[in-house]
C-alpha cells in the first residue's frame, strides 16, 4: 500500500505475487519462501509502475510521432518520453477528465485497428515487450512486428488528429 499509494492496485500486486510464488516455488522449503515472496513481490511492484508509465505517457505519446524522418519504421517514440516521476499523486481535475477523454478515445481507435496492428501496438507499447518478444508472442518476423506498429501508431494519430486532438 505504501509502495504504490492505491488500495486496489496494492491488493492486485499481493495476489499477482502471491499466485507467482505458488506457481514457480512450489516444491522449494518453507522456510526460502519469505525472502522469496519479498524479491518476486518488489518485482511485481517494478512491473506496476513500468505498466503505469507507459499508460500515463498514451496521452504525450501521439505529440512525439512527427520527430523522426516517417520513413525510419525502428523509430520508438515511446523510448523518447521522460517518465513521469510523480504517476501516482493526483493531478488537476480538469486535467483528469482531458486526459481520461484522450484515453477513451485511443481505446477507441485501438478497437477500430486491424487485429494484428491492435496486437503488435499492444505487446510493444502496453505490455512493454520488445521487438524479438513481441515477434515471438505473435509468430512472425521482427520486421513484421515493426511494420504492425508503424501501421498502427500512424492509424491512431490520423484517427485522433481527426477527432481534434492535436499531435
């Protein structure tokens, strides 16, 4: 709770380590489990906030999309972005609204995307797996990875430049 300052995620975060500790550690003795359960719940909390960076940068995100030459499809504009240091302390409620509005509608054009951009922008830039990752967890090529995102990110800026949010 101290960690991450939320009741609901600090519950989450418990029982995502708690099931992890159960999966993989099973057979070891009981008196390794302590330490163990301390190291895997400090990595779940690692992950929370790496998970919550990316979220919180979704509405910056599509502003950094013009910085590179459009033709370089390994440009990463996610990997540009500072991280925000203060993620998790309330922020201007008229900020709050603007940015959970942005949010509802880039879940609506992530919706509108074909599956295989929707999936490889996804694993890229939501679950934070890199190129080789993500082309694993698709079943295809790394390049391929890199064109469904490029596809993607400028699908999504062209639908959001639409809706009057300017990049």
């Amino acid at each position: 709770m101290f960690a991450v300052r939320d009741e609901d995620a600090a519950l989450d975060i418990v029982q995502d380590a708690m099931l992890k500790l159960t999966e993989k550690y099973a057979a070891k003795p009981a008196a390794e489990l302590p330490l163990l359960f301390q190291r895997i719940l400090q990595n779940t909390i690692h992950d929370h906030f790496r998970r919550q960076k990316v979220r919180s940068t979704w509405t910056t995100l599509l502003s950094a999309f013009g910085g590179k030459d459009d033709k370089d499809e390994e440009y990463d504009p996610l990997e540009t972005l500072p991280a925000s240091a203060d993620t998790n302390i309330s922020a201007d409620p008229a900020e709050q609204l603007e940015q959970s509005q942005v949010v509802a509608l880039i879940e609506q054009a992530l919706s509108r995307l074909p599956a295989r951009q929707r999936e490889a922008f996804l694993l890229r830039y939501w679950e934070e797996l890199d190129v080789a990752e993500a082309a694993a967890a698709m079943g295809c090529s790394e390049g391929s990875v890199k064109t469904h995102c490029s596809r993607a990110v400028r699908a999504l800026a062209g639908a959001l430049s639409a809706k009057g949010i300017k990049l």
